[in-house]
C-alpha cells in the first residue's frame, strides 16, 4: 500500500479531485490531515483565507482551497471548486481498499441462532453467542467474542480480540478496535457488615453510530439503564468508561482518559490525555479539559479547564506561571520580612526617639476603621 | 431480563423478603445499591437511625429498615427484622440466574492431564495448558487462556480472553473479567554494560477467595516468592499491580491505578482513580487515597492522603485553596512591596528629619535579641 | 521451578561460576537483580568499590565482586575474576529453562503462504494472515493473532492474545506480553463540517531487537511511514505509543505511561509510571522524568524533570518544599500584613507628630529612582 502512495503527488491529487496546482505539481504527498495535526508530507484543505493562511504556515506540504482564495506561495495549492468534498475523496482514495473479506471462517463458533446480514464477515476463531444479530457489512475480526444478545449494526468493524458482553448494541459504522472490552459490570460493592458485596449491573451498554474506541479500552455496562457513547464520538486507547456515563455526540477522549460512574458529558467535549473525571460530574457541550488534568465539579459548555483539581484555564496558567516563580516569589518573601524587621527597628528607635506627649495617639487616616 | 425487572415495585421488594411498606408499595424500582452511590430507582438499607436518615436524604428510591426505626417519609420505606439479610437476598435476586453452562465446547483446547471439577465450564477457543486444575463450579468464558500449571478455585468466573500465565493460582468465588493478564513478568532489568539484561521473574501471583478484577488490568508476577491480592478485594479496570505487591483483604482500587514493585496495602485499603505507588512503599489498613495522587512515601494506617506528591488530606485540601487564591494572594503580595517600600521612604524621612544623636542606637525591644 | 532454586547457596553460586565464598556459604539465594531493585534474597553485582559499598548496604543478600575488591562484610561476597559475565551466566541458571515448545498446534489457523522458520511454536487457537513471515525460534502463544503481511523476527515471543494489525515488524528476541495491541490506528481526525473525518493511517509499526512490552499495551501504526521502538527498550504493563512516536534504544517506560503523536524519545531515556508526554515533543538521550509528569516542551538530553507540567527536579523539588509549607507560610504572610498595618499606623503618627517642615520631601537614597 505504501509503495502505491510512494507514486502521489500534488499534480495526481489535482487530476483525481478535478482541480489545478498553482506552484509545483510534482511535489510527492504521502497523506492527509487537519491544519493543527498535520505533518510534511500531508494536505490540508482550507475554505477560508484565515485557514488558507494556517495550513500554509502549518507543516503540511501543501493546501487544497478554492480558486477565489488563490494566493502565490512557496507550497504548492490545488485550487477546486469545493475543497472539502474534495478532501472526503481523497480521504477514501488514501486510505485505500478498506472492503473486508466476507464469510465466516471455519474455526469460528457461531450459534446456529445468530443472524447474519449480507456481506458479514467472520474471522478465525470468533465465537458469537445466542440471540445475537450482526447486520450487513459488520466485520469481526479474529478471536473477537460476542455475547448473548448483542446487536452490531451495518458496516461495522470489531478487531481481534474485542470482547462484547451480553446484551451489548454497537451503531453502524464503528471501528473498535482490538482488545477492547464493552459491557463488563460496573464497580459497585454494597459494604455488609465486614465484606463487599457486589452490586448487580443489569443495565447495558449502547454504542451509536461513526464511533470509533481505541485499543484497550473498557466501556463499562450500567447498573440499570445504559451506558452510552454518543454518535461520531472517538476514544483513543486505553480509555475507561464507568457504568452509567453518558457521551455526547462529536466528543473525543484522549488515550488513557478515564470516566467514573454517572457522569455525563455534552457534545463536542474534548478531553486529554490521561484526564480523569470523577463520579456525577455533567460537562457541558464544547468543554475542553487539559492533559491530566481532574475534574471533580462540573464544568460549563464552552469552557476550558485544566490540572488536578481542575480550574479554568486561564486561571490555571496563571498559577502555574506563579508556581514557576515560587523560589524567587519566596526569597522576596524573606527579604521582605528583613525589611519590615528593620524598619520595625528603625520605627522604635524613632518612636523611642520622640517624647511620648508629642506622638499623636491615633493617626488620623485609621480613625474611622 | 430488563423487562423482568421492570414490574419490581416496593410492594413486590416487600412481599419477597417478607416485610411490610410505609408509603407508596407500587413505587418502581430498579436496583439496589449503597447509600453513598444509589441512584433513582434503588433500594438501599438502614440499620440505624443515622443511616436511615442518609438514605432517605440519599438519591435512592427507598430504604429497607427496621420496624423499630419506622418513621412517615415522602420516600417508600420497607420495614423487615433483618434489613442486612433481606438486601442481600435481594441482591441474589436483582442479579437473576448467574448460573453459567456447563460442559466443555468442542472448539476448546485442554490439555489432557488438565482436571476438572464438577460443574465446570470451560467456552469455545478457550486454551488450557498441562497441569492446571479447574475446581468445581468454575467457569472459562470464550478465549480465555491458562497457562501450565494453574489453579482456578471452586466457583470462580474468567471472563472472556482473560490471560494466566503459568503457575498462577485463584481462590474461590472470584470474577475476573475480560482481557486481564494475570501472571505476565515484572519490569526488572539489570544494567550490564550498554545494555539492560532481564532480572528472572520465577515467583508467581496468588489471587485469594472472592476478589473481582475489572476489565483489561495487569497482574505481574512475582521476580520471587507472590504477588499477592487479598480475599475480598476488587479492582476496578486497567489497574497494574506490580511483581512482589501484597494487597490485603477488601481493598478498593479504582480504575487505572498503578502500583509498583514489592509495595505493600493493609486491609480495607482504598485507591480512587488513577492513584499511583511508587516501589517498597507500605500503606497501612484502612488508608484512603484521592484520585489521581502520587504515592511516595508510607501512610500510616487510617489516614487520607491526596495529591501529587500526596500528603494528608486535610493539609492538601489547605493547599488547594490556597493554590486557588494565590493570584490574588500574589497581587497582595506585591501591593505589599509598595507598603514596604513607602514605608521605608517615609521611615528614611523621618530619620533624616530627626538629629542623629537623638535616635537611640538600638531599640529596647531587640536588645535581648 | 521454585522447589528447585530453593536449593540454591551462595557456595552454590560460587561453585557455578567458579568463584570462591567469603563469609556463609550456605546463605539461601533466591534471585539476582540490580543493585537499586534487589531484595532480600537477590545477589548483585559489583565491580567497583563503590558498587560493592552501595551493594552491602542494599537489600540484597549478597554481592558477586571482584577478588581485588575482597573486604570482610555481614553479607557474604563471592570473589570471581569477571563478575559481569558471572552474573549473566547466573540470570541464564535462574531462568530456567525458556525453551518454548515448537511444532503448530492443529487449532492454528495458518494461512498456506506464511512462511515458518525452523524451530517455530503457533500455539492452540493462534491465527496468522497470508504474507506474514515468522522466523527461526519465533513463538506466538495461545491467541494471537497475526495480521496480513507481518515479520517477526527470531527467537521472539508473542504472549498470549497480542494482536499485530497487518503490516508490523518485530525484530529478534522481542518478548511480546499477553495482551498488547500493535499496530492499531492513530487518533487522527479531520474535522469537516460538524463532523470528524477520519484521517488515514496508512504507515505501520518496526520494533527493533531485543525489545520487551508489557501487557495490554497498545502500539499504534504511524499516520505515514513508521512508528519506531528503538533496540533494548523495554515498556511496563498499559503503555501507550501513539503514532508516529520515534522511542530510541535502551529506553524504560514504567507502566501506564502515555506518549502522543509524533514525539521522540532519544536512547536510554527513562520515563516512570503515569508520565504523559504531548505531541511533536523531543526528549534527549538519557533524560529522566519522575511519576506522573506531564511533559509539554523539550527537554535535554540527560536532564531530569519532574511534575505536570513538568520542570526540572531540582526546581520542581524546590517547589514541593515551598508548597509543603504553603499554609506556614500565608500564616507569616498575614502576620506581616498586620506587621505592616501597624508600622504604617506608627509611621503616620511619627509623621503627624513631627512638623511638615521639618521632614525632607524626598530621601537620599531613592533620590536615583
């Protein structure tokens, strides 16, 4: 696959999306990213002069925008009429044959009362329980295991090795990726007496549709209810998703990010990470919260917190640059208390100094507090 | 089983464990749970008056009770003898029928000289190495793997592509869940030269009596003798337990908590979320520790710690808020330069203003000093 | 295995490498480590003097020197003429025997044009795609699944359950623990409209020789070109390598830590448990960073930094100091604040008791400012 990009060049992505190259059309392009992510080598697509501007001052190799934003630069730009339908097409054409094999393998174990759509795929050694129904085009990959009653919707990816408990829904369109575990009980324990014992989790879990979780990861059933991770939402690896969370549409959730029991958050939040959330917090739509940091109380849409406890950004930078200069901070503190020792010195002398009939006995400016 | 659940009311919680209903008996209920983590819909238990008062201030739907504490409450209350029994009977029956298949699949792979108990059941694709013991009622979901010469106790759950190395044991009643690796080596490295040559990890890991295991979580080996993780404990998902660790009896360990090589927990221990311990570290029974701390140095036992490097919590909860205050502390500050500064203008003033020979030489106040 | 080493001595030991005892010899031995990491019943290696000193006072039992470096000690010290090679023969003697079985399991599910060194193990249940290559001595445990087009080099293990997505290379003497995921996508979207794109991945993953992973770790392939881990690195249980990330050789990565897109690590680079590390960051060679750090910028080679975010250890140490004695300190602080009060008081009452004329309006020493 690598060898046929090796051949992509500025000019051929012209040709594929109907457009022309303004500056050098032979300059090689190996990939495809956003302006903020971006790397040499990638396009980037831009709809407007702000982020014609970003993407040509970004590492991307080149910008695909439109002919009335066409400006001269050192990168070379592919001018079309609609620069993001596009970017979508060469996203499919970049990412290449992406059909999987269709049938069920051999080895795997399914029981005989799971439904299968058209063009399923079953790997090796999957095993799908009772009552389960994998939709048209779902694909699951080698030794994943699916539980009684699950139901995985169209086009769906499970890669090796996911597991899903009973009773589990996965949306269409999902990647989940391998070794991640959907549906595992939630962690609740009743103390009685000297031992914990176990609360039962009889709740599920619902993926919707265009999630894709990452390796690892742990999306825990609810108590009752639903855990659910809402559409076009993405995990990356190693994520924690307790009983009873609720995931907006739209969010992303940086790799090792983890989400305790009921907690719920809007659409389009962004986390960190290694961010932790604790137990019924509700994060409002577009919140962004920084790297590690924890998050005990909720935090408004739209706002940006970040450290552990978590504060708003802006607030948090300002401790930080204070905190930076602690040491200095802390050897002005000391200087200062020679000054006031010195001039409480100074002022008992000059107090001594006086007879005590010419002192005023309360200064004017204080007598009213 | 959801819809099984859904005709539960207080009336029918009432007539199962033989009790009697103040208030509303066709309340719905869902669930059951602690006081501290109830949601709407559970029931919980009370068997003081303090306690019974917290449940009914608590998110729960309504409390179990004795009729000696029986009290009017806007909040359905069921009064029984024994609070403590009928929850737990309860708890059996919210929990539904566990009762796994038995037998052992066809696409299972066991070793010939493998023992198995009475009532086992081991999944498809589950492998089994010579020399392991699988106890009566025990239970190896699909995938799982068991390597040489390991025990698996009487009644105890490996959920789907759970992983034990050789040589690993686990006690009675315990449920490990999907994912987990129970057994692989420690992180140990000797520096020999350029390179870094690995330290030999032939100890093992000891699971005691009804200890729950999240999702995805890591159980080293010890380089010798155990790792040990006490009856009664449970551990959240994508918990690393290092080789050589000791954990007690009922300790809580959060999701994504990490504890290091030869670290030893006391009984009733409690880590919250993404807790880290540092190596040789000893934490005495009952201590509690805040999400995301970083754990150095020993806590003795009972204590609460917090933060990063913990210390105890009340001081650390005085350091956050007077971290949060530090901008405004930090504008105090500096105001006080200025006091300081006029201060010594004025002070110099005055000293200029009086003859040298009138101001005493040193002040009464320091001369001891 | 452990009833065998019970029997090993210090006399034991020397008569193996054909050394001589000073002190007990019929001292048990029950493992070998490094000098910082032994425990009670470990030997070390020393061959310096001050290596010696540093491991009579560790908590190793004993220590493998030189005959020129002999003194008397409580421990008992075996004198060899080269303690270096001593000692790897003794972690060869410890370990056992490794040798893993060889031979495909007939529950395997190979495709027909793998090519299998001499010597190769395909455990029950393994499932390798077409193209992929496995080379002398190579084993894949129980599970594992190898994707289409992969190379695993000699004498490498795959544990059980490790995933390889299609593409990825191992080099030799590689130990793959149970449960890690290599090769699964980057965390990339583009987003488009009010929609996340997926961006392609379409590079792969190269782990040099001699490299080890921990459990359920997840390595993710490279947007482009390749995603590296250097020769002789090690990674601890749950680590996560996002794509693109460049590890050089000989580095340690404790468990749980996170390292996002594009970032280089250089050789020998240390990074203990929970660090996150950003995108595009570079780390020199033989930098070291402390628990739970979050590293956002550069940082030298061998240069130590500690905290999140993180700063140099000397000064994060400082900080920590200050910090421990924050609430003394506002206490001083306010006490200082009345100090001041109160010296402004006397100085306004000094000022009114002096007549206006007689006090200089501007001091000498300020007269510069």
């Amino acid at each position: 696959m690598n060898g046929q990009l090796g051949a992509w060049t500025v000019g051929r992505v012209a040709e594929l999306v109907g457009g022309t190259v303004v500056g050098d059309a032979s300059t090689a392009v190996s990939g495809l990213d956003g302006i903020d992510t971006a790397e040499a080598g990638d396009l980037v697509f831009a709809e407007s002069s702000r982020y014609l501007e970003a993407g040509l001052k970004s590492r991307a190799t080149g910008v695909i925008t439109t002919p009335e934003l066409a400006i001269s630069s050192e990168k070379p730009i592919v001018l079309v009429d609609q620069p993001r339908l596009a970017f979508l097409k060469l996203l499919e054409a970049f990412a290449g044959n992406t059909h999987h094999e269709t049938g069920v393998d051999p080895s795997a174990v399914v029981h005989p009362d799971v439904v299968l759509g058209a063009g399923v795929y079953i790997g090796p050694l999957v095993s799908v329980e009772s009552g389960s129904y994998i939709a048209d085009g779902a694909a699951l990959m080698a030794g994943v295991h699916v539980g009684k009653g699950c139901t995985i919707d169209e086009d769906t990816t499970l890669f090796p090795n996911v597991v899903l408990y009973a009773g589990v829904t996965i949306g269409k369109r999902c990647l989940i990726h391998a070794g991640t575990v959907i549906g595992s009980d939630g962690f609740g324990y009743v103390p009685v007496g000297a031992s914990l014992k176990k609360v039962p989790h009889i709740g599920t879990v619902r993926i919707e549709d265009d999630v894709e979780i990452g390796a690892n990861c742990c999306i825990d059933r609810a108590k009752t209810a639903e855990t659910v991770i809402g559409a076009g939402t993405k995990l990356d690896n190693l994520v924690h998703v307790a009983h009873n969370v609720k995931i907006g549409k739209s969010c992303l959730l940086v790799s090792q990010v983890g989400i305790a029991g009921s907690t719920t958050l809007g659409h389009g939040v962004i986390l960190a990470g290694q961010v932790g959330v604790a137990d019924h917090v509700n994060i409002g739509d577009g919140a962004q919260v920084g790297a590690q940091s924890g998050i005990r109380y909720d935090i408004p849409a739209g706002a940006a917190y970040f450290g552990s406890p978590a504060v708003p950004l802006t607030r948090r930078m300002k401790e930080i640059s204070i905190r930076n200069k602690l040491p200095e901070t802390l050897k002005e503190f000391r200087q200062m208390q020679k000054r006031i020792a010195e001039l409480e010195s100074q002022v008992e002398r000059l107090l001594n100094s006086i007879p005590a009939e010419q002192v005023s006995e309360e200064p004017d400016s204080l007598a009213g507090d």
